[in-house]
C-alpha cells in the first residue's frame, strides 16, 4: 500500500497486536483517536483501506494460532471458532475497524447495487427464481420477436401485476421487456436457470451484447454471464467469482474489483453481499441500465409461450398435429387424466418444497388434448427447436402406482428414458436444468425395476 494509504489507515482505530495465551483475560487497550470525518479518499482508496484492515486482521489471528498451538484446517483457513476465541482472549473486533472505514467510504453515483439494498426491494432477491437479461441495441419488440416461442401478452404495455391480476391472465412461463437507454431490460420473474442462458445467446448473435443474471434461491444457485456475438465470453457464480469459465475469462476482471467481488486473495475474505454485487457489476457494463424497483415494478411489454391446442385432434397421427408450447423450462405433462386426486397428489409432491427446502420447477402441461397420448406419440410433439434437456410424463403407471414413478426422457442424449420416483423429481430437475449433472448419471443410478429413488 502506498504511503498516503499508510498514513489514512494509521487513523483507524484497531487493538493493539496483543498476542495473548488461550484463556488469558483481555486487557485494556487504548484506541487511537477516530479518523476525521473530513478525511478525503477516492473509492478505490477506500477498498483498498478495508481490503488491508482485513488482511492485517487475519494476520494478527493467525499469529495468535500459531502461538498458542491451534492448528488451521486443511484448506489454510481460519475456522469460526477461532475467531470467538481470538476475541475474547484477546478483545481485538473488526467489527469496530470496519465500521469506522465505512465512514469514509466516498458517496458515489447510486447503482442496481444501492437501489437492491433496501429493505422495500428485499423481496425481489428472496423470490424462489427470476432471471434478468440486458440486451444492447435492440429494442422491446425486436427481442421478443427473436424468441419465437412467445407471443404478446393481450392488453399492451403494464406493470407484472395488472398483467396477473387480470381475468384471463397469461399462463406460463411470463417474459417482460423495457428499454433503459440504448439497452433492453427482459425480466423473467418465474423462472432462471439455462433459461436465462438460452435467451441471452439468441440475443447476442450478430454482434450484439448480453447480460444475463439468474438466480434459484431454493437451491442457492446465482449466476452471471457475459455474452457477445453469440459467444459466451465470461461465466461465474458470484460466490466463486475466482472461478470463471468462457471463452475470455478474465475480461471482466477490473469491473469485478471495483465492485468488490475481486479479489479474494484471503480464503476468509468471502464476497459480501455476492448477488448485490453481480447486479452491480451488471450495472457497470451496461452502463447504468439500473434494475432497480422503480423498472421491475414499472411498465414492460410482455409476452408469454403460445397456447396448447384446446381439443385433441382426432387422428393422433395427423402429421399436421400441433407441437407442445415452447418453454424454455423444463416440461412435465400429463396424460392420464382417470384420477384427479391422484394428479393433484402428483403435483403437491413435487411443487412442494422438501425438508431441505428442494422443489422441481418444471413447467406443467394438464391439458385434455394429451389425454391417453403415448411416449411415442408425445415425442412427436416436442418443437424441433426445444432447448430442454428432458421432458416428463406423468403416464397411467405414474398414476396408478403410490410412489408416482414420473417418466422421464433425455432430450438431449439418445432419448433414453427413466422413471423418477416424485419425491426425488426435484433432484433431476434440478441438476439437469442447471446441467450439474448429466442424464445418464441418474440412469446409472436406476434400481433393477427401472426407477431411481435417489442416490
């Protein structure tokens, strides 16, 4: 650090270096007088204050460890154990230090960071799943277009909840689209995942750029990707922003430390506040195209997949047939339709949240018109362009058995298939719409009678 941070840095108060013996009683400690609320220093001169206050910290930690016989873990890291003990044997807090260092941090243009931090926005990163996707250089109506399996929402223009709130609402998988400057805001509040991932690399082609941000709370996943010209450039979880894959991995590095997510030189110094700061970094790249309240909850052009057909044709293999909606989340439908309860008890076992919070998110198709269809004939329905990894039925076997084997079918490999018992549905769902795992992993996994149960 150079001399000018040195000295502004000598300014905050912080305990004396006091190594002290495991279960010693603290002793007083004067603190040195508090940095003057005048103090002037530039926002990466405070990131670099707290990023050292930090660096020391854990230095006079491991100090005190390393005398008193206290071994870290295997990975180098301080345990949070130590860290109760270090401060009662010793009363040095950071707590303190950083309190103070935050009263020098410089005011700043507010950003998507600063407008998600408020407590009326909460409930936005708390939603079970969402996906935002900034697009550069198209306009609302163009972008929409280019996702041909969506069509406009009747009604115009509206805020989210007009739009369900009306008498006809729109069914599935819901999709919003504002332009903020020169860039085009999409907002998928139901749903994230490679959903997100399809939309931005249909936007970016043509040398257009993309920014998608997605998130599944219930599964604790986040996500942030970088596209352009059809090319994924930049990917990372912002909990692992060290870990980073694409095609140029490390162009959005400088963007990255200024918003705090870089470095993590320090295993202990875990990326605050992560997904504030991705939306942040988001806002950087796009300029300022804020997603803040007052877009999400303003007006946007929305559209929604198509509809199913109403009536089932009267010849199943009528070529001309019409295909399953388009959706970009994974699809279940039903075909047997001999038993409501049993349906309804489908449904609440694998929308319901477990014991561990896990729930399936794929998109249900009860519709009369695939009624007693079979796997064949659903099959042909699937839209040659689909982007789902596998679809599921939930067929007379599903229905008639108490485990509800729910039959599923890889979209993406030979066409395989399987049946998942519905309790253990989330776990497919899940790892193969995030591409965690692969589909013949679960195959592997099947017991003698064709079923998997879990791992």
């Amino acid at each position: 650090m150079h001399d000018a941070l040195s000295r502004k840095l000598e300014y905050l108060p912080k305990t004396a270096a006091r190594v002290m013996p495991v279960g010693a009683q603290p002793t007083e400690c004067p603190t040195p007088p508090l940095p003057s609320r005048d103090m002037n220093v530039s926002e990466k001169e405070w990131r670099e204050l707290r990023r050292a206050a930090i660096r020391d910290y854990h230095g006079r930690i491991r100090a005190w460890a390393e005398q008193n016989g206290l071994p870290l873990n295997s990975r180098g890291r301080i345990p949070t154990a130590f860290h109760e003990k270090y401060l009662q044997a010793t009363d040095d807090d950071i707590t303190d230090i950083l309190a103070e260092i935050g009263r020098l941090r410089p005011p700043r243009t507010p950003t998507a960071y600063d407008y998600l931090t408020g407590p009326e926005w909460q409930h936005f990163l708390g939603a079970a799943s969402f996906s935002l996707v900034w697009v550069h250089g198209i306009d609302t109506s163009e972008c929409l277009r280019k996702l041909t399996w969506l069509h406009p929402v009747p009604g115009g223009p509206a805020p989210l909840g007009d739009v369900m709130s009306r008498a006809e609402p729109p069914s599935g998988d819901i999709t919003g689209a504002v332009e903020i400057g020169e860039w085009t805001l999409l907002y998928m509040p139901n749903y994230g995942g490679s959903a997100a991932a399809s939309v931005a690399e249909r936007l970016s082609g043509d040398d257009h750029q993309a920014v998608a941000y997605w998130q599944i709370a219930a599964i604790g996943r986040v996500r942030f990707l970088y596209w352009r010209g059809g090319e994924l450039l930049t990917e990372f979880d912002p909990m692992f922003p060290n870990d980073r894959q694409g095609s140029q991995p490390h162009l959005l590095v400088p963007q990255m430390t200024d918003t705090g997510l870089l470095p993590v030189d320090d295993p202990d110094d875990w990326p605050r506040d992560h997904a504030l700061k991705a939306l942040d970094l988001a806002d950087r790249i796009t300029g300022g195209a804020h997603a803040g309240p007052e877009v999400i909850g303003g007006t946007f052009l929305w559209a929604a997949p198509r509809q199913a057909p109403t009536e089932r044709p009267r010849d199943s293999r009528n070529p001309t047939m019409k295909t399953l909606p388009q959706s970009l989340a994974a699809q279940l439908v039903r075909t047997d339709f001999s038993d409501d309860r049993a349906w309804a008890a489908v449904r609440a076992t694998i929308e319901t949240p477990n014991e561990d919070g896990f729930r399936a998110y794929a998109g249900v198709i009860d519709d009369l018109a695939y009624r007693d269809l079979t796997t064949e004939e659903v099959l042909g329905l699937v839209p040659p362009d689909s982007r789902n990894p596998f679809l599921a039925i939930v067929d007379r076997a599903t229905i008639e058995s108490p485990e509800m084997p729910i039959l599923v079918i890889d979209l993406r490999g030979e066409r395989g298939e399987i049946r998942v018992i519905a309790t253990e549905f989330w776990g497919i769902e899940n790892n193969l719409s995030l591409a965690n795992m692969d589909f013949h992993e679960f195959a592997d996994a099947v017991d003698p009678d064709g079923v998997f149960r879990g791992f």
